[in-house]
C-alpha cells in the first residue's frame, strides 16, 4: 500500500523541533501573562458565519481560503483561518463584556487553517498566538499592546524586525475614502482585473491590496487615505505615536499599510521580517484596532485591539539567529538490570527517581548486558545504575557516571539521596527504596 504523506502544507513536530515550537510558546506566554492578558481557549472550528461578518466577503480570507464544509446536519462550519473572530464571539457569548468598564484582556494560541499556496514561512496549517484587549478606544492601551509583541520580541532576543504602525482611520474617515477610492478607479474601469472590477462595488478599499493591479501605473496616483482622515482619527493616531515614542519602540509609518482583514480601524500594524533571503518583508506578528467588531458580530458597542504572531515564523527566526537554548534530549539516569528480578526492582526505582522529575529510561527487554550498554549509548543518560542478583542480597547498587567513566557501589537506600544532590534536587518524597526481592 502506498505510503500516506501528511497534507501539503502542513507539519509534523518531534522531539527537538517540539520542543523549539513549545519553547517560543511558553516564552510569549509568560510576557502576554505579565501584561494581564488571561488564556482563552475555543474551539478550532466555528459557523462559518463568524468568519464571513468579520473578516469580510471580499477578503482573500474569506474568498479564497478557508477550509468550509458541511457536517452531518449540514450546518456550514469552518476550520478558523484567523483567531480573533473567534475570541469575539466568545466573548460575547460569555457576556465576558460584565467586567466593561474595564478592559478584558485575552491571550489564545492554537492552529490556523488557510488554503494558501504553501511557500517559506506559508502554511496551511500553522499556529499563532494572539492577544485581544476589549474595552473602550484607548491610544495608551493601543501602545500597550503594540509594546507587548515588542517585549516578545525582544525577550526572545530576535533581531532585524522592523515595526510599521498605520491608521486607517475611524469609520467616518473610511467612509470618505472609501467614495474617494470608488471614484478614482471608476476611471480606470478598464485596466482593472476581474477580481477588482468586483470589489469596485462590493468593497473599493480591497483594490489597494491587490496584488496583480497595485503595479500598474495609475495604482501611484491614488486618493491617500491619509488625506481622508478626520481630526478625531488623525489625533488618535498621535496619541498612539507619542506613547511608542514613550516606551522607545522604533517604529516606521507605514501609510501603505491596509491589513487584509476588513475588521479593523484606527491603529494597524506590522512586525516585518528583514533579511537577506526568502523570508524578507514577511511579517511575524500582525494585528491592529477593530471598534465595529464585537457589534458586528451581535455583541454591544465595545471596541478591541490586538495581534497574532505566526508561531513557525517565530521559530525560523530563532533558527536563523541561533537563539534556541540547548535542549536536554538524554535521559538522566538508565537503571541496567542483571537478572529478571532485577528488571522489575529497576523499574521501582525508575518510579521513585521520575516523581522526583528525573528523565529516567530502563530496558523494557531482557537483553544481555551488553546490548544495555550499547541501547544506554543511545539514550545518552548522565548516569547508569546498575542492579544484579549480587547488589540485591547485599542491598547495594552501582552508580556509574558516563561523562566521568567512574563506577562505585553504595547502600541502595542513599541512592535517592545520592543521585538528586548530583542533579541539584531535593528529595521532596518520604519514600525510601529498598529492594523487595532480595
Ligand atoms: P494575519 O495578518 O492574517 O492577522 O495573521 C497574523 C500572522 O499570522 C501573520 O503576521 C503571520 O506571521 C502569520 N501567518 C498568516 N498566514 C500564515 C501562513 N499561511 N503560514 C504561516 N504563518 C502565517 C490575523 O490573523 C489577525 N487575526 C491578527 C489580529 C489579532 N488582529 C487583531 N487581533
């Protein structure tokens, strides 16, 4: 039969790369949890509906890429293609709005699914972590949260990122440029693609972002949306600057900058990856303000802000820049046993030492004592124990360390001691060990 292959693009993850995956977690975690941003876990799939009212119909997103079926009582869901949508609806379903007005503050981490054509740091399947802080419109909250994907960023050290920030303005300025947009391509009818030839209707402002039109020539002579922006935005904007400029984030304005999401107003921004090969301009974090959403999806006048970070582009980075710690991938101790009866004492003992937090590995077969030694070379523990039919009638054992090559008997009932002091733990548990099948 032939051989199955996992999707095309997707991943698997073992052991090390694990681990690296896990690690990057952990650490935007730990920050997102010192900013009083608190987990929210949901679902991976939803009714496709959360997606099409959020993200908007015209988005890529929404058109081409999301992963909708119908279950076995034809309800339309969706594999979520973006995480904040979700987190609305949760929000709002859980009433979570009752601590309003105070800010509620979330972080999630999970996988993503988006029908894209897989390429460096693209997948199908790929995760992110995400913060989203709901309360009223705040420039100072807004810096916050732009702060703590900085702080992410830095604590993992990564370098050569560049910070753009934008605004798109509130819903009255978009208004204003969306009829300007309207106008201005109208005249260019006939040198726009199909897919924006649609949009001209449907949503001007997604024009902007196509891909095929933006190179043509009429495309640099656009209306700016800048030149649309009401004093209420433009002075926003400001206070949002001012309080980066606080905090010391070097960032770059970045007037191009639009998202691909329709949800969002005000405040966008980027971290954008920059380096030499295929991963330049790629951005690793994203994210922005969206005061129509949780209305949008049936919830009260609340707004929010917030960000996504793309978990494998994180890690390619800290591939990239050699930022990884080194992981432990040997076992602390293997317990070698001489006899049969041996076997089951070594897995006593494995028993002790693990619920003191040791790595400990035995050979689960009755192999002769080289092949031990020969599966111990490959299981690389700090220390090998030794248990034969001699050490249990003297209630002894063998302690042999495999960086010093040193080997010395003692009472079975200090090994505990012994070895955790070599590992710098306390012996946290009554239990002592001795032999029961002497
Ligand atoms: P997004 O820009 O669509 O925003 O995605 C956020 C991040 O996810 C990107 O910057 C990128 O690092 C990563 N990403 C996106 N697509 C892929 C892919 N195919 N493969 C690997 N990584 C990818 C959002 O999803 C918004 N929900 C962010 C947000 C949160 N806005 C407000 N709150």
């Amino acid at each position: 039969m032939a051989q199955f292959q996992k999707p095309k693009g997707t991943q698997d993850f073992f052991n090390l790369e694990a681990k690296k995956f896990r690690y990057v977690e952990e650490r935007a975690t730990q920050i997102a949890q010192s900013f009083g941003f608190k987990e929210m876990i949901t679902p991976i799939f939803e009714h496709t509906e959360v997606f099409t009212r959020s993200s908007g119909e015209e988005s890529d997103i929404v058109s081409k890429e999301m992963y909708t079926f119908l279950d076995r009582a034809k309800r339309s869901i969706t594999l979520r293609p973006e995480g904040t949508a979700p987190i609305v609806r949760s929000f709002i379903e859980n009433k979570l709005y009752t601590n309003y007005p105070n800010y509620t503050k979330v972080f999630y981490r999970g996988p993503i699914f988006r029908y894209e054509r897989p390429q460096a740091g693209r997948f199908r399947q790929f995760h992110q972590f995400g913060v989203e802080a709901f309360g009223d419109a705040n420039s100072l909250l807004d810096a916050d949260v732009i702060y703590s994907g900085y702080q992410i960023l830095s604590d993992l050290q990564i370098p050569s990122i560049s910070v753009k920030v934008n605004t798109i303005g509130d819903f009255a300025s978009r208004e204003a440029y969306q009829a300007a947009v309207k106008d201005y391509f109208s005249n260019h009818k006939e040198h726009l693609c199909s897919d924006c030839i649609r949009r001209l209707d449907k949503n001007p402002m997604r024009i902007l972002d196509c891909k095929v039109d933006q190179t043509k020539e009429f495309f640099q002579t656009a209306p700016s949306l800048h030149d649309y922006l009401n004093e209420a935005s433009k002075s926003y904007f400001q206070e949002v600057l001012h309080y980066l400029d606080t905090f010391q984030v070097k960032y770059q304005i970045e007037k191009n900058l639009v998202r691909g999401l329709d949800y969002y107003t005000d405040t966008v921004f980027e971290y954008v990856i920059e380096s030499n090969d295929q991963y330049n301009g790629l951005a690793i974090c994203a994210g922005g303000r969206y005061d129509n959403l949780v209305k949008e999806l049936g919830g009260p006048s609340i707004g929010g802000v917030g960000y996504a970070f793309g978990q494998e582009r994180l890690v390619v980075m800290m591939e990239q820049y050699n930022l990884f710690p080194t992981f432990q991938d040997g076992a602390d101790l293997m317990i070698l046993s001489l006899d049969e009866v041996s076997k089951t004492e070594s897995l006593r003992l494995a028993h002790v030492f693990r619920k003191h937090g040791l790595v400990v590995e035995i050979d689960y077969k009755h192999s002769a004592m080289k092949q031990q030694f020969k599966l111990s070379e490959k299981l690389s523990p700090k220390y090998l124990l030794i248990i034969g039919e001699e050490e249990r009638k003297n209630q002894t054992i063998s302690l042999k360390s495999t960086q010093e090559k040193t080997q010395e008997s003692y009472p079975v009932v200090d090994i505990l001691s012994i070895v955790l002091k070599k590992f710098n733990k306390a012996e946290t548990l009554k239990e002592t060990f001795q032999y029961e099948n002497a």
